[in-house]
C-alpha cells in the first residue's frame, strides 16, 4: 500500500539520519478538496495534455483514503480551495513550530 511505501521511505531515511546524528522530523502535508472539485482539476490537466485517472481508480482512492496522522505522523491538513497564499503561511508557520 502507499502507506507501507511511504513507511519504508521514511525509516530508511530515519537510519541514515540517526547515523549521522541528526534528528529527522517528518511532517506529512495533506491537502483536501472536495471530490468534484479535484475531479474537475483532472480533467482540467487531462484537457491540457497531462494525465488522467480513471473513473474507478479515483472513487477507490476516494473511499479509501485515510489520514496519516492515525500513523503517528505529524500531520498538517490544508484546504485546497483555500487562498494558496493562506495555505502557504500556514505551512511555514507549521515549520517553524517543529524546529
């Protein structure tokens, strides 16, 4: 799953870290939209040459989703629809906090 990839990246990461004596902080970004709103930008990116995902492949992920603060991780969620500028302060804030 994602989640076990994403695990095996971060510990590896986390070892290499702890060899070299530096504590490694990791703050997981979630952005939210609406389900219309993010199949509209895929559509959007699809239209102007990017790639799409299919009809099934995204109600899937849709129903599947689970947030990875339940993980243990520190999590910082953003709305998506939100001023990007908003967005933005909030995570350098968020950065500042953890260090």
């Amino acid at each position: 799953t994602n989640l076990e990839s994403f695990n095996k990246v971060v510990n590896k990461h986390k070892k290499i870290a702890e060899n070299a004596d530096v504590n490694l902080t990791v703050l997981v970004v979630e952005v939210f939209v609406q389900p219309t709103v993010a199949k509209n930008r895929v559509a959007q990116r699809a239209s102007m040459g990017g790639h799409d995902v299919a009809e099934e492949r995204f109600n899937r992920f849709i129903e599947d989703y689970r947030s990875f603060e339940d993980e243990g991780f520190s999590v910082l969620k953003l709305n998506g629809e939100e001023d990007i500028e908003l967005n933005a302060s909030l995570l350098e804030k968020t950065v500042r906090s953890l260090r």
